[in-house]
C-alpha cells in the first residue's frame, strides 16, 4: 500500500486544507495505530483505517477529480523542463504525486481540463469510441458563417489528410470586424482538430476555450489558473462514466 504524509492525507478526508491538517496534528487530535502523532510528515498507509481525527476514522479518497480553468501558455502534461504544465498550477491543497490530466489541450487553448488519478474515467471519456460531447468557444479570424458551412459540419468536415470528422453542430455567437465567434460541439479529439476543422472552411483559430464535455462544464467563477474540486452534481458523471449508477 502507498505510503502518504499524514497532513497530505488529512487534506484527503474531509475539506481540510494542508494548514489545518498540520494544526489537527499539533493539537494532538491525530491517531495512527491508536497513538498520538504530532509529526506532520509522519508516511502513512494511504486509505488506512488506522488514522482517525478526534477517534473517528478518517477514510481518505481513492481517487480525486479537480476542475481546472486552464490558462494559455500551460501544457497538459504531468512533466515539462521548457514549459510550466497544468500539475504546477495545483496547490498542496490538492495536489498527489499521481494527478494526470484527462486529456489534453493545445498550449495555446484555455477552458475546462480535469486533473485525476482515475484512468478508467479518463479512458472512458478520452476514448473515440464512447462520443463524449465536448463544446468549445472559438474565435476565427478569415472565416464567413454561413448555413452552408454549418450544414457541412452537420454532415462531417473532411480536414487535411482526407479524415472525414463525425458530425458537429455549429453555432454562430457574433461576428466582428475582428473575427466570428462561435460554438463548436464535437464528439472527436483529433489532434487540432477544431483548428483543423475551421481550417477546411478557409479560416483561421486565433482563441480557443473549452466550455464543457459530456456534463461537465467549466465553472465561470473560476479564472485562468484557478481551480476546484467537483461538485457532487458533476461527481455523479464520473460515476456514471465509470459505470457506478449508484
């Protein structure tokens, strides 16, 4: 079994952050084993019912979901030595050696990302063959809405190298002088492929922001950078993508 700080594993068990596990210790209200540990460092088994918190049992979580407003200029990966990733926005509040992303968005993409350590939720959502809705907020520059060009999303944009893209429904927000704002709904992930998608109809993306995939959607309160846990609404789909109707 992993072994895991106890202040670490406190901020797992309850709405603690890592200030407040480290007062509990100090105060002497941390058991291991039925012993008093005042040492916040103290390597514990993770989800040991060993631990308790004033003589109840602190369970930590097996699995942690975080909604992430991603800025641009942050990669998605877990390790970068030329870039900042998305695991250097995180604090200790929630942070664990094991968070990934699921899935991915270009450096230069912002919007809603989740960070876990649940790969069957990520294959479940990742995965071509389960056409997870994802909607994105994009700004193209060059480009002329029209019902044509909506009706050729509808029925499959062939992009460069001759893929034909599933269907996707596009929505026109404004146009500007500057650029078209819109709203693309997808049930792929190709590489760049909204990028690629604008491309094949002349135009070119210069914002891009996910807004949501599947009923996830990214929380407006949070700013470029921030961050939160799920809400019990939104921990219902992950159970339901992992196949937990319960």
């Amino acid at each position: 079994m992993a072994k895991i700080r106890l202040d670490k594993y406190i901020t797992m068990c309850g709405n603690y952050t890592r200030t407040q596990a480290k007062k509990l210790i100090h105060q002497k209200r941390v058991t291991v084993g039925g012993l008093i540990v005042t040492d916040e460092g103290f390597k514990a088994d993770e989800n040991s019912e060993n631990i308790c918190i004033d003589g109840i049992p602190a369970v930590g979580e097996k699995y942690t979901y975080i909604m992430l407003n991603k800025p641009a200029g942050v990669i998605s990966a877990t390790d970068d030595k030329k870039h900042r990733t998305v695991l250097d926005l995180i604090g200790e509040d929630v942070k664990r050696d094991d968070l990934f992303p699921a899935g991915r968005l270009d450096i230069d993409t912002e919007g809603l990302l989740i960070l876990t350590n649940d790969g069957v939720f990520a294959h479940n959502t990742l995965s071509p063959k389960k056409h997870v809705k994802k909607v994105y907020l994009v700004h193209a520059e060059n480009y002329k809405y029209s019902e044509e060009s909506r009706q050729r999303f509808l029925n499959g944009i062939e992009i460069d190298g001759g893929y034909i893209c599933k269907g996707a429904v596009l929505e026109l927000i404004e146009e500007t002088p500057e650029y078209t704002a819109l709203k693309l709904e997808i049930t792929e992930g190709k590489f760049h492929q909204v990028k690629r998608m604008i491309a094949a109809e002349g135009g070119n993306v210069i914002y891009l922001k996910r807004l949501s995939f599947g009923r996830i959607t990214l929380d407006e309160s949070l700013r470029p950078g921030e961050y939160r846990r799920l809400n019990a609404e939104e921990m219902q789909y992950i159970k339901e993508r992992n196949g937990d109707k319960t």
